[in-house]
C-alpha cells in the first residue's frame, strides 16, 4: 500500500505549469519532508495527493487506484491534508464543530464520534479550546486545529504543508511527538517544511524540488552533501552540518551527537 | 533622549480576561537592533503593537504605566504622525496587504503614495527594495494570486520603501525559504547599518544571534530579561523562556567539561569556526 506519483504533470487553468514530470512513493507508515525555494511545486504536489487537484499528465496512485477515479472526498478519508493557512480550512465557528465535522459528514455513533475527536484534540494538544471561536485563536493553535480537524479522520497518510512556519519551541517538541505517535501507528506523514534544523532532527528521508521538479531524493545526509542540490533548492544546510563541512571534519554529518563526536580535542 | 520608554506598563485586550501584557519596564536606544523572541502567546506582538501605537488606538483594551516614544507619550501622538515615523511588517502577510491594488508595485508603493512621496521618487524607491529582493518577475501579478512567501516578501518590500527611522518587524520570515530568509536578513543588518533603529520578532536564533544587538526576552506577558545578544543566548534565561539556543551554542554547551570544550561559548558560526579552526588536524 502506497501513494505512487509517476511520471506526474500539473498545470493551472491558467497555463501556468506547477509541477513538472514528478515520480516518487510514499510507502505506507513511512515519513517524509519535503523542501524547496518558495514557488517549487511543494503545495501542488501534495495537493495532488489527495485528489484536491488532478494530474493534468501522469498518474497518481493511492493504494492501487489513480485519484482520476475517485472523487476528492473519498480520497480524503485516506490521504489527509492540513492546509498551509488554516484560515483556508477552518470553517467552524467552534473548535468542537470544527472537529465534529468528519464524524457528522460520515455519520459516525457519538461514542466513536467521541473517542475520535478526544483522541486528536488530545494529540494536537487543544482540548482546552474546544468552546472557543477558532477566529479567536492565535495562528499557531489555529493550525493545530487545522491539524486535529484531520487527526479526527483516522487517514492512513497525512499531509502538513508547512506545520513549522512561526511555530515555537514547545510548538515544535507537540509536532514531532505527534508524528511520533503517528508513525508508531503505522501512518505516513508528507512534511512540507523550510525548517532545516527541524528537518534533520525528525526526517531520514527528505525530497528536495527546484523549479517545479523533484532534484532530490533520499537521506538527509546526501542532501546536505551537495552544494549544487541546496543551491538549486534555495536551502541552506542546518549550522552545525555548515560549520564541521567549513572545518573539513565531515560532508555528511549533521546530528549534535555524530558532530559532538568529531571535534577534536582542545589540547 | 531613548526611543522608547516603557514604566510598569500593563495590557488587557478588551474582551479578554487576562492581561497580555504585565508590568513591562524597558528602554530603547536609537539606532540598534532588538531582538524578541519567547514562545508563542507570550506577549512578543502584543509589544510590538503597542510600541507602534496600535495598541491602544487601534485594538481596544486597558493600558496602564507610562509609554513613550521618542520623548513623547505615545496618546499624544497624531496616529498619521506616528505611522510615518513608524514602518511595520505584521506577521501574517494576507493582513499587510492592502487587497485594494491591482499590481505588486501598486501594493509597494501604496504606503509612499499615502504620505504624498513625488511620483519619480516614489517609482525610484520602489524599483530599488525590487531589486533588492529579488521580486522582478512579480511586480506586474495581482498581491491576491502570491503564494504566502510572496505575499511576505511583498508586505516587506512595503515597508523597506517606506525608508522610516525605526521599523519593528513581526516575524518577517516565518513563511520564507532559506534563501529567502537570509535576503531579507541581509537587508534587515543594511538598514540598521545605516542607523535605523529596529525591533524585529523572530523564531530563527541562528540568524537573529548573527544580527541583533540586543535581546528582549518574554514569558507569561513579562520582560524576563534584556541585555546584549551574546550574554542572552548563551544564558539560563534562554531555557527559562523555553527558547532554542543557536545551534553553535548548544553545541559548546554540549562539549562543556569534556577535553574539546569551547574556551567561551560561540553564538555564530563564524565564531565556533573561529575556535575550532586551529585545532584542525590536530
């Protein structure tokens, strides 16, 4: 079971082409980051995992049947999307209503209703919102609104499209152990990010898109090897990968603990 | 005379039951970049909108202690006055955006058009922050069909042409790829080379240990700490605040006590180079 882009095309109504012979897998329980300049591809890609858009050439496959066939709300209930803006997704004028939305879309008992939606306020950490006006919120307890809203629908693959961008420390430590959680649950997380200290905390395997392409797909390690790949991505490597590549100790490590253990002695 | 003062002071948003804002005392000079950073919800734009003068003007509420900019209090000053001598970036660029223009360069120069600058010079000051960002091959697009980092970069351009003394700027790169990122902090240490004095919210600690001078640190709506960059980061406030350490800082911290010690803790790259580099091949 897997979400199988090839060969993939997507261009606009307008002509403009977003996403340009993309191929990759996402096998099932597997996380993923995925980087890139401003403007890459990055959202248009995860958006046709979902069926939220459809190729324009090329297929997408998810669990075997293209999203050509499916309508987008079928899909949605495997592939989950948390939109970048949650302003974009966020509808409800409660966060309980927000959150009840799936359950009451496909007519679920109030007891599964309610382990549902407490199991995701739980790990998205706003239960105590649940009478409030999301309008009211603060952006980052906003998105992870956004995110419970998805949680709820127990999707086999879930799709962040930038979870990072003005998020905290104590935000951070709540995203990674929720994609803990997911992960030990055998559920794929898709991470849009441009957060390279967070990417090489959280991710093994990262893709890198340039200019509407894929350029890059594998361990976080080769990534940050290349100064041709990061240059055409417009990223930068995590400071501590820079400053022991500067030092000539190593191309390839990134990690506090392997870079800990290559500073010599200070004799 | 400090740019801004700030005794005892205190903020309730009306409606609100809690206070944003505790007992805030702070002094800033002109012509240095401050530094804010704390968690989430812990008074950062809250600040920043009251040394702006939105607060109270333009979001309601209970102030309480003494504000003043420049010298004056800040309820004496003509809101129109104070915006001119005031730029600023809000956090959210689908705010910033005027949604009332049809091009990029109508959305940049909407601010320099409101203050009356002459159309020549205003074209003139324009064409410069695009270049200088990078945003050629937008200025022709409608601000509605960017993505969120061009809109960001955008609202930036904005206020860059505006060319005011003192600029506070509220997570300018949240939404910005890496590249990006470092462009607009390299304009950032340009304008306060050229003696603008700067408040600037911001998460990346890498990139704010490099450019500010100094640190303002919040917790719970209170300044638990301000004082020069290096002395902040590399202190226990920093976990106080449950901030990030630059990266370099964590990494001195780390080794501290074994035999690859740093003699004092970096909080640049450059500076960690610096240190380790004659012990290369050692």
């Amino acid at each position: 079971m897997a979400i199988t882009f090839a060969n993939v095309s997507f261009a606009y109504p307008s002509g403009w082409r977003a996403v340009d012979d993309v191929s990759f897998t996402v096998k099932e329980g597997e996380r993923l980051a995925i980087v890139g300049q401003n403007g890459a591809g990055k959202t248009t890609t995860v958006k046709l995992m979902n069926g939220l858009l459809k190729p324009t050439s090329g297929t997408v496959t998810v669990d075997g049947v293209t999203t050509a066939e499916r309508t987008t709300a079928s899909i949605a209930a495997t592939v989950g999307y948390v939109f970048q803006n949650p302003d974009d997704q966020i509808f409800a004028s409660t966060v309980r209503d927000e959150l009840e939305y799936v359950p009451r879309y496909r007519k679920w008992d109030d007891a599964k209703r309610d382990e549902r939606v407490g199991r995701a306020a739980r790990l998205a950490g706003i239960e105590r919102y649940f009478d409030s006006n999301p309008n009211d919120l603060p952006l980052v307890i906003r998105k992870f609104v956004a995110i419970a809203a998805v949680l709820v629908g127990e999707c086999k693959y879930i799709v962040l499209d930038e979870p990072t961008a003005g998020l905290d420390r104590p935000g951070q430590r709540r995203l990674v152990s929720l994609i803990d959680q997911l992960e030990s649950e055998g559920v794929s997380v898709v991470t849009i990010t441009h957060d390279m200290r967070f990417v090489a905390q959280t991710f093994k395997r990262v893709i890198a898109m340039a200019n509407r392409r894929i350029i890059a797909d594998g361990d976080c390690a080769s990534l940050f090897a290349s100064d041709e790949l990061l240059r055409q991505a417009s990223i930068r490597r995590p400071e501590l990968a820079q400053l022991v590549r500067d030092l000539g100790l190593s191309d390839r490590a990134y990690r506090l603990d392997e870079i800990a253990a290559l500073i010599p002695d200070n004799r | 005379m400090a740019l801004i003062s700030m005794q005892d002071v205190s903020f309730t948003y009306a409606y609100s039951e809690a206070p944003a804002l505790t007992d805030v005392s702070l002094t800033l000079e002109e012509r240095l970049l401050y530094g804010v950073i704390g968690v989430n919800a812990s008074g950062k734009t809250t600040l920043c909108s009251l040394m702006r003068g939105l607060i109270p003007l333009f979001h309601p509420g209970t102030l309480t202690g003494k504000v003043e900019i420049r010298g004056r209090n800040l309820l004496e000053w003509d809101p129109a006055e104070l915006s001119r001598a005031i730029g600023c970036v809000f956090e959210n660029p689908f705010t910033q955006i005027s949604g009332i223009k049809d091009t990029v360069f109508e959305e940049i120069a909407f601010g320099l058009e409101n203050i009356g600058v002459p159309r020549d010079e205003m074209i003139e000051r324009v064409l410069e922050v695009v270049e200088r960002l990078g945003l050629e091959e937008l200025i022709k697009k409608n601000p509605n069909e960017l993505s969120g980092g061009q809109r960001q970069k955008v609202a930036f351009a904005a206020i860059v042409a505006m060319d005011a003394d003192f600029i506070v700027i509220d997570e300018p790169t949240s939404q910005l790829d890496p590249e990006a990122s470092d462009a607009v902090f390299e304009i950032i240490g340009d304008l306060r080379k050229r003696g603008k004095s700067i408040v600037l919210v911001e998460h990346k600690i890498d990139l704010m240990a490099q450019h500010a001078d100094r640190i303002i640190v919040m917790k719970d709506g209170r300044v638990i700490a301000e004082g020069p960059t290096a002395d902040i980061v590399t202190s226990g406030v920093m976990d106080e605040a449950d901030v990030p350490r630059p990266e370099v800082t964590e990494l001195a911290l780390a080794l501290q006590g074994t035999g690859k010690a740093f003699p004092s803790l970096p909080i640049t790259r450059a500076e960690a180079f610096d240190a380790l580099s004659s012990r290369r091949g050692g």
